[in-house]
C-alpha cells in the first residue's frame, strides 16, 4: 500500500499529492476539479470527472470464438457496466455469421434493459438503457425473494392439484429471476467502481456490496431450486406425487415455513436487523429435519415414485439451508455499526 505525507498549506488547510499515475490514467490535471467523499470508518475517496461518466463501450470481436462463448461475453460486459457493446466480424470474417448473430439476441433477452440499436451485416451495437437511479438493491434483492417464493409455491401447488400449467407458469418466471439477478450483478459491480454509484442504489457506503452479491447469488439459487420442483411436477405421472393426501398437507406446510424463512432472511438483510436473523436461525432449527422426516414416513412404493418425492423434499431443505445463509450475512451487515448489541469504539 502506498502512503503520502500530509503538509500544511496554511493556517487550516492540510494537502496531500495526488499519484502521478493515477492523475495520467484519468486525465486529472493541474486546475481540474475532483470530487470527495467521506466514507465510513474514516474513508476518504477522490473521484475524477471521469466517474461521473455515463460508462464504458466495449467491442466483442467474434472471430474464433463459438457462439455461445460470444453470448457469455455480452453478459460478462453487461455485468461490468458497459453502457454500450459493439459485436463486431474480425479479419478473418468479412460478416458476422448467424449463429454469432442469434447469440446477441439471446443474450438480448436475458437481459434488463439491453437492446440492439443498431446492425449492419458485420456490426451490431446494443445499448443498456439501465438507469442505476431507477433500482436499489435492497428492492431488487426483495423482489428476486418474492420471484423465487412465487415460482416455489406455483410449483407445489401443481403437484397439490394435479394442473401442470402452474408448473409451466413457474419455469416461465425463471427467466425473470435471472434477468433480476443479473442486474443486481451489474450494479454491484459498477457501484464497487464508482463509490458514487452506491449511494444512487441505496447504500451510503461501499462496504455491504461483498455480502449482497452473496445474498443474491444465493437468492439465485432458491429460484432454481424452484425450478427444479416444477419440472418435477411435470414429469411426474398425472402432475401429482404418489403420496396420501395427509403428507401432501406436510410438504406444503413445510413450503409455507421455508417462504417465510426466505422473506425473514432478506428482510433481516434490508434492514440490517439482527434479532430478524437469529430468528431465521432459530426458525430453521425447529424445521431442520423436517424433509427428513416426511420422506421416513412416507409408505413403501416404487424407487421412481420415492424419488419423486425425494426430488421435491430436496430442493425445499436446500431453499431453507440457503436462507440461513442470508440470515448469517445479515448479521454481519447488522454488527458492523452500532445497535443495542455492538458499540464499535
């Protein structure tokens, strides 16, 4: 780590040099003007002009690379921040062939606010018209929760009745959860490079970005899990599970507590709420063992149907251990600054 020496310049004003590198890399000059920003635990943050840019441009230049490796690229650069992205034909391709050009409009739909601008048979610009102002992280956290616990009860609910469209309703929703996640990728990873874009997302410091990027990877998670009770509903035979009408009744009350885990534990995230969080821990333990004791008893039947059964049990411990996951990051965020537990000194 570098340090400088702090000089008096007068009566009341104290100077430190600015790193000739870092001036040269943002064009910082004698007579420009920067930018600070107190941050927490006695942070200080000189921003250049240059951080208050509308973002990047990037340029995918497709030659030797397979489609699906053009399509993870555009996501990589939507996930960085890059404002506008141009996928272009190199030397060796005179156009962009179809299969690269079928990969910017997949990757077009998986993402919030992406789309073409412009194309011409070896050029194709796409534009985010993301706003960060227009999102907090706290709310798109919440509304990815909420997308998975829909998604979850859509899905029990088909096995409950029988009725695969609430099955197919659930996948449908997948593509939204990811599309949420994957703009709260993006905004964590611009607001980590430009301190001001924190505050435009709701946070008045850098420092909770490492543990919302776990919250919402987990978060991502719990949707799939979701998504993986709805394709066993609709695999299974008649939609249903071969289970008396009573376990049924217990798989669903055992959703109807893991959602309630799930919304505690973002909640207690949101809110930096510690006593929400033990209670996440302490509701997890009375229901920790629960899948495990619906599927022991559960009568003797065919191996396909147990697991079946075994299959949808699964993802629901796992949605529940997840949360508890959230919970224990929520702590941490809760601990960091003072409360009727912690005084930091």
């Amino acid at each position: 780590m570098e340090t400088r020496k702090v000089q008096r310049l007068g009566p009341s004003t104290l100077a430190m040099t600015l790193p000739a590198e870092w001036a040269s890399e943002y064009g910082v000059e004698k007579g420009d003007e920067v930018s600070l920003r107190l941050g927490g635990k006695g942070t200080l943050t000189v921003l250049p002009e240059a951080a208050y840019s509308e973002g990047t441009e990037a340029v995918v230049t497709t030659d030797g690379l397979r489609a699906e490796s053009v399509e993870r690229a555009i996501i990589a650069q939507y996930v960085l921040g890059r404002r506008v992205i141009h996928v272009e034909a190199g030397e060796d391709t005179a156009n962009l062939p179809s299969d690269h050009i079928n990969a910017v409009y997949n990757a077009e739909t998986q993402l919030m606010g992406l789309g073409v601008v412009e194309e011409t048979p070896e050029r194709i610009t796409i534009r985010c018209s993301v706003d960060p102002e227009d999102f907090t992280l706290d709310n798109l956290l919440e509304r990815l929760e909420s997308t998975g616990s829909t998604m979850r009860n859509e899905a029990i609910r088909s096995l409950a009745h029988q009725n695969p469209d609430l099955a197919q309703r659930a996948l449908n929703r997948e593509r939204q959860a990811n599309k949420i996640f994957v703009l709260l990728l993006r905004l964590i990873f611009t607001s980590y490079q430009n301190p001001n874009l924190a505050r435009a997302v709701g946070l008045s410091d850098g420092f909770p970005l490492i543990g919302y990027r776990s919250v919402a990877k987990n978060l991502e998670l719990i949707a799939d899990n979701a998504e993986d009770i709805a394709e066993t509903a609709l695999s299974a035979d008649g939609h249903a599970l071969n289970v008396e009408t009573a376990t049924m009744r217990r798989i669903r009350e055992y959703t109807d507590e893991v959602n309630e885990l799930t919304a505690l534990a973002v909640e207690a995230t949101v809110n930096r709420d510690f006593d929400t969080a033990i209670e996440v821990k302490e509701r997890f333990s009375a229901i920790e063992n629960r899948a495990q004791k619906i599927l022991e008893d559960v009568p003797e039947m065919e191996n396909e149907e147990l697991l079946k059964i075994r299959e949808v049990l699964v993802s629901l411990d796992a949605t529940a251990h997840y949360a508890v996951r959230n919970a224990e990051i929520a702590i941490n965020l809760a601990l960091d600054t003072d409360s009727d537990h912690i005084t930091i000194q």
